[in-house]
C-alpha cells in the first residue's frame, strides 16, 4: 500500500503522541476533531450528542493511544472507538426510555395539590424539555441522586452526567425565560 505524505505525517504524530509530546497530541487533535465529529454525526445524526461523543472519544483515543502498536492503523482504530461510543449512547438511550416508562408509572400525580403559579410554570416547562433532561433533574432533583450515583445508575461517566445535567439546567433555563417574556 502506498502512502501519502499526510499519512505519513499522522503516523510520526502518532508515535510522538505515544512518547507524550503534549504539541503532537494538540496537533493531532486539530488535525483530527473535523473527521471524528463527522463519524460521530453520521451516527447520531444530533449535532449536540457527535460533540459529546467526539468528546469521549477523544478521551479514549488519548488513554489507549500509547497501546496502538501500528500508527499506521490510527484511522481504523479511533474510527472503532467512536463507532464502539456510538453504539453505547443507544444501549443507553434505550435503557433510559425503559426506566423513563418505569418512573412514570410511579410518578405522584401533582395535581392533587395547591401549587403556585411559579410552581405551575416550572413543571409544564420541564415536561416540555427532551426525555433525557427531564430524566437528568427528576433524578438529581427530585430522587436527590448524585452525580456519582446517576453515573453508576446509568453506567456512564460522572463527567457526562455532569455536562447533560448542565445542558438541561441550560435549557430549562432558556425555556423559562421564553416563557417569562411572553
């Protein structure tokens, strides 16, 4: 197989990588962020989700990096890892749909009692929010999970269970002052 100067290239940048030169390793991610977003997105198809997924996959690439024994293999490898995180989402997803239906079913009906205009407000715009972050603050709010043990519920990093309950404070948040300037 013939290769290009830009193979070439990432391959010395990759052995660098592996010796930890911190400019190789800035250097490869520049070079490399497009086309892992891009795989990413052609899984997800949501922008949002190829970030968080190129984010984890970039974590793995760089812990498991120094193990890859033919940097000529990068390409494959890292492509492997985000398809590997990929499909892990959707494991995910799945099991979140399936305990969404769980919780809803033994949800108290709030109805029932006095609440204040606020209150009202506040829960019709969670209910409006994506099944996901209903999920992230019904579980660190209402249950008073923590991170770590939504984390462990969920078998995802504490780091990504920090950033979606952040994005759905975020969208809440932005929900909540739509609806105050109507």
């Amino acid at each position: 197989m013939k290769r290009d100067s830009e193979q070439i290239f990432d391959e010395l940048l990759i052995i660098r990588c592996q010796e930890r030169d911190e400019e190789a390793v800035s250097l490869l991610w520049k070079r490399w962020q497009p086309r892992i977003l891009k795989w990413s997105f052609d899984f997800l198809k949501d922008q949002d989700l190829a970030d968080e997924i190129a984010q984890e996959s970039w974590i793995s690439i760089f812990k498991g990096i120094s193990k890859l024994k033919d940097p000529a293999l990068f390409r494959f490898w890292a492509y492997r890892i985000v398809q590997r995180r990929s499909m892990d989402y959707f494991r995910l997803k799945q099991k979140e749909q399936s305990l969404v239906k769980e919780m809803g079913k033994e949800q108290i009906e709030l109805d029932t009692e006095p609440i204040t205009d606020q209150v009202e407000v506040m829960l019709r715009t969670i209910k409006e929010l994506p099944e996901m972050q209903q999920q992230m603050l019904r579980l660190f709010y209402l249950e008073k999970y923590s991170v770590k043990g939504i984390a462990k519920l969920m078998e995802l990093p504490e780091g990504t269970i920090k950033s979606r309950l952040f994005h759905a404070r975020q969208l809440l948040k932005n929900k909540l002052m739509e609806v105050n300037h109507e």
